[in-house]
C-alpha cells in the first residue's frame, strides 16, 4: 500500500479545524469521500480536500460500502461516535475517531471489541500527545527521572471561553460538558505520562453555577441560558489501583486567573515534572540541594512519534496514523487507553450525580 484511502464521516468544524486540513499535509494519504448529513458541508469539503472524483454522502453506510476505502475518520458529535466506528470496523475499515471515544463506557466497550473482532486499527484523536511539552515529559516518565508516581494534577480551566458553536451545549448530543469535551485531554495526558491505567474509585461533582448568566464576557459571544444543558465546570479525584491519587479539573467558564488546558503535573518519589506555558519543568533534588529544570523545546529535538519536529500536533497524529497503517504498527492513542479514560469520565459524572463514590470493576 503505497497511498491510504481515506473517507470523512462529519464534516463540521473538528473536520475543517483540524483532520482535514492535517491529511492535506500528508502526501501518502488521500480523502476519497466525504459524508455529512448537510450534504453541502461533504460537498465543500470534498471541493476543497478530495481527490479527483471524490464521492459525497448523506448516508454513511453508503460510505462504507466502498470497499475502496482504506480507513474512516469520525468526525460527528460525540453521540454517534459508537455506532459509526463499530460499523466502519465491521466493514473493514481502520478508524481515527475524534475525541472522546464515546459517551460512556458500554458504548467505548463496544467500539473496543469490534477493534478486536475486525482485526482493524482503532484511534481516538488526543492530539495533545504530540505536543513538544508533553512527549518531552513523557520520555522522561519513561526513563524513570520522576521514580514511583503517585500524585497528579490533570487540568483544563478556561476562564469565560463556553464553545456556543455545534451542539457543544447540547448534553444529550455530547454526553456532557467541559469535563468530556477537553478535561478529557488532561486526563488522557495524565495516565499516558504516568503509564497507569487501572483506577479502583474516584469522587467527582459537577456545577450548573453560570449557565442562566447573561452578561457572559465569553470569549465567542453570550450563550443561550436555554441551550446551555451541560455542566459549566467538573471536578473529580481518582484514586488508581496502586494507590496513585489523580485531580482532575474542568471548566469551560470559572470565575478564575489561574487559565491552563491540557496540561497535567506529576510528583514521584524522585522528581517532579509539569507543563506550563508551553513548556516542561522538572523539578528535584541533586547533591542536596533543590533544582527546577527548564529545556528549550524550541531548539532541536524530534518528534517521537513519527512526526516532524516542525510539524503542528494535529499533523503529527495525522502522519504518525497514517505510518502507523503503512506499517502496520501500533498507533500511539491504543483504543484501550481511550477506553480507561471515558469509564474514568463516566465514573466521575455517575459519583456526581449519586453524590457516592464510584468504584470501578465493581
């Protein structure tokens, strides 16, 4: 296989902002269909991104009936995310599904065993792994700098920036707010760096405190109190099986100064490591005395995984997905990895609702 035949399942503003224009990027990967129910947003991405004779669909079991297709990017709102990757691996494709990888647990599961049962790659899009910052830190996790760790902060706060595009608001269609919309990205960060992925309980809460404002100073305009059907903020602390504790915080609106997303902190038994502002601290003890150590991301380096070093974290998933079915490798995001996260979110939603702990493998 020397090109990767590609179809688009969603062609909204993930599509536009993010898989479409990075595929571009990439010479061994064409986007041969395009499907959406407006078919005039499949028509306008397939004008601008398609190959010669790309196809358009409303319906996209149509779409996966071109036994010509290679692989399918989901790019719908969360709800869909199940249905439509268990089909598409069912029909034989590989999958590179947007963020969160479901809504809940038993739809992921679901997802996960049609991976299994096709034999297909399966991919969730956490971008952030590709970050300069994060894959820095992560390498050093790996090489044992931080020793044993058993406490993380997983943090994505956004003072007055509520999405009021889409069905972002819409609970019912995302399953949630910013807990699963980018709390979802620190907290994948957070078990890739530390390697964990076995929680025993976690607490969590959630609060509706600014959704009927106004006079919002958001950062895309007042929303519609009306529509505004998910949290404005979340908040839940995970205790791992090892008994590693993790902090996760989420807000799309908090009345806060302290503005971080997507970045997660790690303390171990021999350093500690964190991102921040777009770079990486690591922070320990050497012949007694403390040090705080600060690389320049900036200068050199690569990418590990089969990126370039100048190449955006969107068009590094996107180059090392593609690698990774050219040379039939593991993708960096594994399906199960994903899964572990959304039964974490889901765990966290089910403790906020009960006002109980919620325990896993229960």
């Amino acid at each position: 296989m020397e090109k990767v035949r590609i179809g688009i399942i969603g062609c909204g503003g993930i599509a536009n902002g993010k898989h479409m224009p990075s595929l571009a990027k990439i010479p061994e990967a064409e986007m041969v269909a395009f499907c959406d129910i407006v078919i005039e947003r499949a028509e306008e991405a397939a004008k601008k991104y398609g190959v010669e004779g790309a196809k358009v669909y409303e319906d996209y079991k149509q779409l996966l009936e071109d036994k010509t297709i290679d692989v399918v990017h989901v790019l719908t709102p969360n709800r869909a995310h199940s249905f439509i990757t268990v089909d598409a691996l069912d029909a034989g494709k590989h999958v590179m599904c947007e963020k969160p990888m479901a809504i809940n647990s038993v739809e992921a599961k679901k997802m996960l065993d049609a991976a299994k049962r096709s034999g297909k790659k399966l991919t969730i899009g956490y971008q952030n792994r590709q970050r300069n910052d994060s894959q820095f830190l992560k390498a050093e996790a790996d090489a044992g700098t931080f020793g044993d760790i058993y406490y993380a902060k997983a943090t994505a706060i956004r003072r007055r920036a509520v999405p009021t595009w889409g069905v972002f608001l819409n609970e019912y269609e995302q399953g949630g707010g910013p807990l699963i919309d980018i709390g979802t990205h620190a907290l994948d960060l957070t078990l890739w760096t530390m390697n964990n992925y076995k929680p025993a309980y976690c607490l969590g809460t959630t609060y509706h405190k600014l959704n009927n404002d106004t006079e919002t100073g958001n950062a895309w305009g007042d929303w519609d109190p009306a529509k505004f059907t998910v949290e404005d903020c979340a908040f839940g602390m995970i205790v791992m099986e090892n008994g590693a504790t993790i902090n996760l915080e989420s807000a799309w609106a908090l009345n806060t100064l302290d503005v971080r997303e997507a970045v997660t902190s790690v303390c171990g038994t021999k350093a500690g490591g964190d991102l921040w502002n777009d770079g990486v601290r690591i922070n320990g003890i050497r012949q007694g005395r403390q040090y705080v150590l600060e690389p320049n991301l900036s200068a050199g380096g690569v990418a590990f995984y089969d990126g370039a070093a100048g190449d955006s974290p969107a068009v590094r998933e996107a180059r090392q997905w593609i690698n990774a079915i050219l040379n039939d490798k593991n993708p960096c995001v594994l399906p199960e990895q994903a899964y572990c996260v959304t039964q974490i979110l889901e765990g966290i939603y089910t403790s906020a609702k009960t006002g109980d702990i919620y325990r896993f493998n229960k």
